[in-house]
C-alpha cells in the first residue's frame, strides 16, 4: 500500500510538472490565460515602439516582420530568419538556410515538401493551413533570398 502511495506521488508531481513544462513554458504564460496569443506581428510592433530611440534602420527592418509571407501565414509563431533579420518564434528551427537544407534533412526537395512534409509537426500545421501556389512561390523566394546572405 505504501509503496503504490508513493508512486502515486511521484506520478503526480511528474505530471504537474509536464503539464506546467507543457502548457505555461512552451505554449505562453498562463497569467495571459483568457486573452489571445501574441502574434509575431504584435510582438514586433511592440519591439518597434521600445526601438524608438534606435535609428531608422532598425524601424524598417522591424517592419519586414508586417507585410512578409511567413508572418502572414503565422510561420513567425515557431520560426525565424535570422539572415533577414525577421524575428519569430523559438520554437521551430530558424529558416535562414531551409532552402537549401530542407532536402537533405527531409529527403525531399523544399518545393514537395511545402506540399506535403515529412516532418511530423509540419505535416499538421501545412495540412490544417495549405500553401496557395502564389503563397509557396511567397516563401521560395524569401527563403532562396535568407540562403544566399
């Protein structure tokens, strides 16, 4: 009896602990509970507020997170482009090298695997949220230009 007590504890505690790691670290703070996620693009607005003082350089390159397809398409949530000095998430890994990169680390080509992903989370959040064929050429073209800095 006591030792199936003490397993029970121990259970316990791993998975509060696995639930807060889950759902408060990863996911967001929990004292945010009940207003929406931040997007990439608020956070990056904010950024440019508390950047005023910067100069001009930094405001236009913060406002490259605005009008740019993956933030459109909430790929900023998990990834960044650090080549083009687009802020994101942590997440995911950064995209600055994908293009050349997607196929030897997925076996298939970026154009498939913008189609269809081999990558377990990717293939969720591209099946719930497919690519246009204007959309992909979008991203081919920001993450060829990320490749070649």
């Amino acid at each position: 009896m006591k030792k199936a007590l003490i397993s029970f504890a121990i259970s316990l505690v791993l998975g509060f602990g696995l639930g807060y790691l889950v759902f408060d670290v990863i996911m967001g703070n929990s004292s945010d509970s009940g207003k929406a996620p931040q997007t990439a693009q608020a956070v990056s607005k904010k950024k440019a507020a508390d950047d005023s003082s910067k100069p001009k350089e930094t405001a236009a390159t913060s406002s490259v997170n605005d009008d740019n397809i993956l933030n459109k398409k909430g790929c900023l949530g998990c990834h960044s482009v650090e080549a083009l000095n687009i802020k994101g998430g942590a997440v995911g890994p950064d995209l600055s090298q994908a293009f050349v990169n997607v196929e030897g680390k997925h076996g298939k080509p970026i154009e498939e695997f913008l189609k269809q992903p081999t990558s377990a989370v990717m293939s969720g959040v591209i099946g719930k949220n497919p690519l246009t064929e204007e959309e992909e050429k979008q991203v081919l073209d920001l993450l060829k230009q990320a490749s070649e800095k």
